[in-house]
C-alpha cells in the first residue's frame, strides 16, 4: 500500500521541535512561521505540554462518553473563563470541519430552518456540511450539495440584509478572519450589522475561530475585537497543540436533544489534557497580550514594504500580499533561507506562528525577507 495523493508536500522532513525550531533528520535547523497550519499555538514541545500529556496518557489513555470525564468540566471552565464566553456549553469534538459540522446542524435543529448563508472566500472545512459552505467548488463532490447555502461577498451588507430579511436562515458562518482566502478581516462595523441583523431575523451566527482563535489576533477570539457575540464559536487548530481536538461553544439558549451531536473520540482524556495544557501555557505567558505586540512589530517592520502590495491580518495572523515579481518567494525562504511559511496562493505568503515566537526568530524572518526581495 501506499499514500493516497491528495498533499503537495514539500520534500522536508521534520523530525524534532522545540519552541519556533524545527529540525529535520540531517540535523538541518528551520524556523517555523506556519506553526503547522496555525497549530502550534504554544510553540513545538512546551516543557508544560508534554509533562500533562505524558502524565495523561500514563494514568488513563481514553475512556467513551458513557462515563463522566472530569478533565472535559476543567476544559469548559477554563475555556469559558479565558475566551470570556460564559455562561456558553461546550462540545468537544475532534477537528475544525466537524466543530463547524455540528454548529450548523445544532442551528438547524434549533430555528426549524434549513439554509445557511456563508461568505465568498469563506473556508470552512472539507466534510459535506463544511464543504457546502466553503466558497470553492472544486473541492466540492456531487454528493456536497450546497442547495441550502447562499454565498454572498464578504463585507457586502446590503446583500446579507436582503438574503437574511427572508426569514430562512438558520444560521450565517463566518471566519473571525478569512484564512484561505489569504487573510481577509470582515471589519468590525460588518460584525457588528451582521449580529444585528441575526437578532432581528432569528437568525444564529456562527463564528468560526478555527484558524484566527486561541488568542492568535491579540484577542482570544478575532471577532471580540469588534465587540460582538456570537450564539456559536467553534474553534480546533490550536487550541490542543497539535492533538486533534475541535470544539463548539455554544449560547445557553440553544438546546439539543440526547443523541443529536455525539463523538467516539471527542473530548478524550488526552486531547483534553492537552487543552488544558495550551491554554494554562497561553494564560501564565501571557500570549494573547504577546500575539497583539509582536504582531504589532512585524506589522511596523512590513507594511508599505516595496515587494508588497498589501500587509493583511491582526496579531499573529498575518497576510502578505507580495508583488507579482516576488511569486516564489515563499520556497526561497525555505530553501535559502530555512524558514517555513504558509500560503493562500501564489501571491500571498502566510505567518502563523507560535504565539510565544520570540522577538529573534521574528527579526530573523524580516533581515531574510529583506535579503530576498532588495
Ligand atoms: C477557518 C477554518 N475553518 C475550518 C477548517 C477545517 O479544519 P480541519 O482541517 O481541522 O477540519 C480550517 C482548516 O484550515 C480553517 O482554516
């Protein structure tokens, strides 16, 4: 047997980390500016990490949610406390797509409507549910209708008045921050409309902080830096450090049925020992107040910068808009250079790093840049 073909992988081998580090099997350092896709939100084997979750898996590996599990309520607390979204319910599950999956589906259940209304450019997972409500039908199947979901433009108010004033929609999702789409902010003034207009349609918005939540923006959540609220969050990525976990919080006005969300391996003893650990790591660093500053300085290094066109995101989530003649950028910086980057495309270089990346590692990336594009 051999691997189904579905990555374009780049031929490197990581084989230890620690903090921003990376190094593969010859002993070649790299630094990590991509953090595995937005995962590696406390950076690569944190002492604290791998001291809970060797513990963890010491003492009681898994047991099914027939039982009560003890760490799943130390989750919720915590959770509730740090993101500020209390008195909310958690249900953990065990990845972005299926937190997103089951959000929709609790805001079915809960308004008796079946549409949804999402965004152009919106990413929001591959499963059937998620994958009808991302903006690209190529990664669409036949059997991934999306004859409930209506897309309009991201910032286009007048086109979600007019679609949600139906009366319709169960629910509207939208990214805290648009990540695919190469680091699109919806202004807060968008957010604020749009909660509005949800309250006054009965309409329940979902906000999706998979990839801009955990504290990478400067706020636990991006949305919160526009005030709002959502009635759903779901969040995965970064919140277990790389131990796959998804989770969705949810208004106490929503209730569900015994039976209507379930999950073998949601909310597992490790996968919460491992969130319990991240967000312990997040609070004592003090990393969402650390994302907000070091965002800050690469935002005073980079923007108006001569091989840009556009410096994109808050915090930690950085986009790079670079000029047509810097496309290949990104794999100079990996080759040249050994460092790690993300991508939305040809034209955008993506930065999510570790919330904790120290001030070095950020230095080191803006002299390579420099080096690569004068
Ligand atoms: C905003 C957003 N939503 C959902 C997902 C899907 O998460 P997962 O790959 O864990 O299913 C992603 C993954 O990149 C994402 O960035």
């Amino acid at each position: 047997m051999d691997l189904f073909n579905v990555y374009k992988r780049w031929n490197i081998e990581p084989v230890r980390g620690a903090g921003s580090t990376l190094w593969d099997a010859a002993g070649q350092e790299y630094l990590d500016l991509y953090g595995g896709h937005a995962v590696i939100s406390i950076g690569h084997c944190h002492p604290h990490y791998v001291a809970a979750v060797r513990e963890q898996i010491g003492k009681l590996g898994f047991y099914s949610n027939a039982v009560l599990n003890g760490l799943q309520d130390v989750l919720a607390e915590k959770l509730g406390r740090i993101s500020g979204y209390d008195p909310y319910h958690l249900f953990l599950c065990n990845s972005g797509a299926e937190a997103n999956e089951n959000a929709l589906k609790l805001a079915s259940f809960h308004t008796g409507r079946s549409k949804v209304l999402a965004f152009g450019g919106a990413f929001h997972g591959r499963t059937s549910g998620a994958v009808s409500v991302t903006d690209n039908p190529k990664i669409r199947a036949p059997f991934n209708a999306t004859d409930h979901v209506d897309f309009v433009p991201l910032g286009n108010l007048e086109a979600a008045e007019k679609a949600l004033s139906t009366g319709e929609y169960a629910a509207v999702i939208i990214e805290g921050i648009q990540g695919v789409a190469g680091i699109q902010v919806p202004s807060d003034v968008f957010l604020k409309e749009l909660r509005s207009l949800c309250d006054r349609t009965g309409t329940l918005l979902v906000l999706d902080e998979i990839q801009s939540g955990c504290g990478r923006t400067g706020r636990f959540f991006a949305h919160q830096h526009a005030g709002v609220k959502a009635d759903l969050v779901t969040m995965a990525k970064g919140l277990a450090g790389g131990i796959p976990i998804g989770a969705v919080l949810i208004s106490p006005d929503i209730q569900a049925s015994y039976g209507l969300l379930g999950t073998t391996f949601g909310g597992n003893h490790i996968a919460c020992a491992a969130a319990i650990a991240v967000l312990e790591v997040i609070e004592q660093e003090d990393l969402v107040s650390k994302a907000g500053q070091l965002g800050a300085w690469f935002e005073a290094q980079l923007k108006g910068d001569p091989a840009l066109v556009e410096y994109r995101g808050k915090g930690l989530m950085i986009g790079l808009e670079i000029k047509p003649e810097f496309v290949g950028l990104r794999d100079r910086l990996l080759q040249e250079k050994h460092i790690f980057t993300g991508a939305s495309g040809e034209r955008v270089i993506r930065l999510l790093p570790a919330l904790n990346l120290p001030g070095e590692g950020a230095r080191q990336f803006v002299e390579a840049w420099k080096e690569l594009t004068r």
